[in-house]
C-alpha cells in the first residue's frame, strides 16, 4: 500500500513539474514579391484587403483584379476606389519572384532557443495564376467603392 502510495505521489510531482515548464515562441512571416518585365498598366478599382492581409484591387462586384505589390502602407485607401499604374505580371512575359521568410524565436522551460529561419524562393514566368501588379503611383478616385 506504502508503495502504491509512493507511485502516485511521484507521478502527481511528475505532473505538476512538466505543468510548470512554461513553451513561449514567436513566428513571424515575411513575404516579399518582386516583378520584372512585365506590362504597363493603369487599372480603376475597389482597394481592398485580403484574408493573407494583402492589399488588393477588385472590381465593382467584390472579384479580385490584382493582388498589389509595394512596400507602401495602402490602408488609407481600402474601402475606396483608386486608379492604380504599375507593373502587371498577368500581361505577356512578366516573371514573378516570390521570397517567403518565416522565422521563430522563444524559450522553453527559461532556456533560449536559437533563433531558427527557413527561406523558400519561388520564380514564375510566363502564364502567371495569381494577377500580380507592381504599384508605381495610386490615386483616390472616390470615397466609396460603389
């Protein structure tokens, strides 16, 4: 009995130990998108943003036109309708090159963990399935999108 006891007594100690060993990490995602040769271009449409976050340029229905590329904060234009030039990489023979950085840092247990990055490059050329524009210049239209 003394011994059965004793188990559950190391085994709740076990418990409470692991419990207390505390998992803090932070991933973050960075993804950058560059255009070459691809066609002038000078679009009107709704700036909007996408589930990724992403700055985008749709039509009067909601149906996404381009997906925009700049550095640029664009948020004082969602919710109204712009006129955009730029690059188009959805127009004869653009390449689209795709960087995504995705890195985490933390500690387990109060011990540091290495910081830890992986890179992935994608290049495309040709028939491009996303419509990519390069933003050059943007200027409000109107207030509203309809």
């Amino acid at each position: 009995m003394k011994l059965i006891g004793a188990a559950v007594a190391l085994a709740g100690f076990c418990a409470v130990t692991a419990a207390a060993q505390e998992i803090k990490t932070t991933t973050k995602e960075k993804t950058k998108i560059e255009i070459k040769d691809g066609k002038h271009v000078e679009v009107n449409g709704c700036m909007e943003r996408s589930l990724e976050g992403r700055f985008v340029l749709t039509n009067d229905v909601g149906n996404l036109k381009y997906v925009l590329v700049t550095d640029d904060n664009l948020s004082k234009y969602v919710g109204r309708r712009v006129e955009v030039k730029g690059l188009a990489a959805d127009k004869g023979d653009a390449k689209v090159k795709i960087e995504k950085t995705v890195g985490t840092q933390g500690e387990i247990a109060g011990k540091k963990l290495d910081d830890q990055k992986s890179t992935t490059t994608t290049e495309i050329e040709g028939a491009v399935a996303t419509p990519y524009l390069g933003v050059k210049s943007i200027k409000k239209l109107s207030d509203s999108c309809r």
